[in-house]
C-alpha cells in the first residue's frame, strides 16, 4: 500500500512539474532543500538548455495569499533583471526567474487545491549553514548588499506586504505581553505544563541552569510548579524582556520620524539563503524570497549578522558558548557596505548598531512568547526548546551590548 501510494504521489509531482516544463521533458522529481515551510523539489529535465528547476508548494497557512506572493515576486525579479541588462556586473549575479506553466501562469493548483510554483535553479551553486571564515563572511554581506542595492530604486508600493506584522519588533513586544497576561493569572499553563510534555508531567531540566537573580520578577511570582533552576532561567527572560521594553520601539519610532526611509526588505536573509559559486566560491545569489515586503533593511542587516556572527549556532545547549564575533561582523559589514554605501544614508549608518542589537532580542522575545503560549508556532523536540532558544538569543544580545563600542567604531570606520 505504501510503494502504491509513494508512485502515485510520484506521477502527481512529474504531472505537476510537467506544467512548468517549456524546455524538455521532465525526467525526475526528488525533494530538496531543508526549508521548514514550503514544500521543495528539484526537477530534472532532459533538455540542454534548463536541466534543473525548483518546483514549490507553498504552505498557505503560512502565506495566506500565495497569488500576492508571487505578484511580488515577479515584480522585483524583474525590475532587477532589467537593471542588470542595463548596467551588467563584472562578477556572477543570478536572480531566480518565476517560470510560467504553459499557458502562461505564475502558478498551478492541483485536485487537492494544492498552490505551486516553479522558479530557475541557479546551477553550479551551494549554501552554507554556518560561517567558514571572514572571506566568507565578506561575500556574505556583499550579497545582501547587492540584494538591497538593486532593488533600492524600487518603489516600496510596488509590493503587497504579504506578512504583516513580519519583523515590526513592537508587535512582537505586544503579543508578548498579552501572552503573559494569560499565563501569569493562570501559571499553571506556563511553557506547557498542561500535557505537553512526557505525558503531561511538566517541564524537564533544562540542560544548564542560569544563576538565579536576586529577587524573582513579578509575573513569575507564584508560580511554583518547576524546578529551582527553571524557575531561574524563566526569570532570567522575564527580567531580560523588562529591562529592555523602551529599546524595543528604536527602530519603528525612528520610521515613524522620518530618520529612516521604508524600503524593500528580503526578510530572512540567514546566510543558507545566500548561494555561492562552487568553483570561484564567491556569493552569486539570495534565494528563498516568499518574505520580500516593505521594511526597514536595519532587521535584513541584523538579521544576516546575528545568524552569521554566533559560531555556537542557534541550537547550543551551552549557553555560555554563546559570543558576537567582532571579526565576522566586520568581514560582513565590509562586504556589505562596498555595495550599500550607494544607497544608504547618514541615519541609516547611525541605526546599523541598533539593528544588530534588537533583531537578536526580537527572536529571543518571539522565542520566549511562544514557550509562555505552550509552543503553539515554533516546531520543537522538547517543551523546553523554546525557552532554550530564547536564552541563545538573549544571551547573543548581551554579547552584542558588551561590544556596543567596538561594533559601532567598525561602523563608523567603513562610512
């Protein structure tokens, strides 16, 4: 019954695929990638011209309006193709191309009412998930320097903002506190008590205990159903979002002052979205661009140097191991920076820091909000993974803020 239904699903995805193929005929269709939200298939063609391309089933409960996506999608995809044919560069650049099917559509549904699209594939290419070095870390930033460079004279209008709400740090500060609301009149349902972990017994040890701090904060009071060292790393987080609450709002009010332009945005620019050449091993592409929106490119530029610049990755049980690395953000900045200079302004090298600083709070803070709300949106392996992965980010954030001085005269001396 298995193998029966395994062929079946095979011949819908060549089916599928074999509307997208213009060039050839489609000789395989495997999975590929690692994503966590569409699903992703490399397809095989026996044609000269296009041997590959990238068949997607985008997840409508992530994307609600998956026609918006692709709109935007080929909106800027092809406002950056005609730059390039105007002014070529004198290195590799590809950007993925949306595929029509053969009649000419940016998508097809199948029986289920399944949403798919097909994009190029940028052939001879790779990706990383963590940093090798800082020749690496350059090209890292250079990519997502050209990223923004040739979509700068796009007008942010031109594209629904198809993620609302999507690295706007206030909103994440609000939903936080209206989870802790709940959970604090009702702390028995904190972090999952209630049944989600191994046959509902409560929460397991963390790992490694953070060392309580001197007097417990004041929604953590009463609750008494943990350990002593959960109750410390849970205080630890509660303590750290408190203390940080006014600087949650740096960013947004400084849009809202008009200090800092609204421009477009890739939105998850993590370095395993970048793709680099495998012969010459320089960056020739950013994929993975579903999140593209109206945005400020300060959380694009935290975003790529948080994930970049702790080599302990997002996933460390030993938080102590936890550090900001000064010489890969330097290496990032620099790269970044010999491309976005051509754009930026004096305020947006002002807030750069900023950005740094709060992107690695913000998910931290989405982190923790989601472990308080029983791990309803972040996919976990345990009840707590969240809180550990909250404590990775605001221990990177503290990291950051130890190095505010070094990180800014970086800055200031590739201005």
């Amino acid at each position: 019954m298995t193998e029966e239904f395994n062929t079946q699903r095979a011949e819908n995805l060549i089916a599928i695929a074999d509307q997208f193929a213009q060039h050839g005929k489609v000789t395989g269709v495997k999975a590929f990638g690692s994503g966590n939200i569409n699903d992703t298939f490399l397809v095989t063609l026996d044609s000269s011209k296009e041997q590959h391309f990238v068949l997607q089933r985008i997840n409508t409960q992530v994307f609600r309006q998956p026609k918006l996506i692709m709109q935007n999608m080929r909106t800027f995809t092809e406002h950056v193709h005609k730059r390039l044919q105007h002014t070529p560069l004198n290195r590799r650049w590809e950007v993925p191309r949306v595929l029509l099917t053969k009649n000419a559509q940016d998508h097809c549904q199948d029986a289920d009412g399944s949403f798919w699209r097909a994009i190029s594939f940028i052939e001879g290419s790779q990706s990383f998930d963590t940093m090798r070095d800082r020749s690496q870390a350059k090209e890292i930033g250079y990519a997502l320097g050209m990223f923004h460079n040739l979509i700068s004279d796009l007008p942010p209008e031109k594209l629904a903002d198809t993620l609302q709400g999507f690295h706007i740090t206030p909103l994440y500060l609000q939903h936080y506190e209206e989870v802790l609301a709940k959970t604090s009149s009702s702390p028995s349902e904190l972090g999952g008590v209630k049944g989600k972990g191994e046959g509902g017994k409560g929460l397991n040890p963390l790992p490694l205990s953070l060392s309580p701090l001197p007097r417990p904060h004041p929604a953590f009071l009463g609750w008494q159903t943990t350990s002593a060292s959960q109750s410390s790393e849970v205080n630890y987080c509660l303590q750290f979002v408190s203390d940080r609450q006014a600087f949650a709002h740096i960013l947004e009010n400084a849009k809202a002052e008009g200090k800092l332009p609204l421009r477009l945005m890739h939105g998850d620019p993590k370095i395993n979205n970048v793709m680099f050449d495998t012969v010459t091993q320089q960056a020739v592409s950013v994929i993975d661009l579903d999140t593209v929106k109206p945005g400020l490119v300060h959380y694009d530029i935290g975003d790529c140097l948080r994930s970049g610049c702790n080599q302990a990755g997002e996933e460390t049980e030993n938080w102590e191991s936890v550090h900001f690395d000064p010489d890969l953000c330097q290496g990032i900045l620099q790269g970044y920076l010999s491309v976005a200079k051509a754009f930026l302004t004096e305020n947006d090298y002002a807030y750069i820091y900023d950005g740094i600083r709060l992107i690695a709070f913000e998910l931290g803070l989405r982190f923790f909000a989601d472990y308080l709300a029983g791990n309803v949106y972040f996919k976990v392996k345990h009840p707590e993974h969240n809180l550990a992965r909250a404590i990775v980010q605001f221990k990177l954030t503290e990291s950051i803020e130890s190095q505010e001085t070094q990180i800014r005269n970086i800055i200031k001396d590739m201005k």
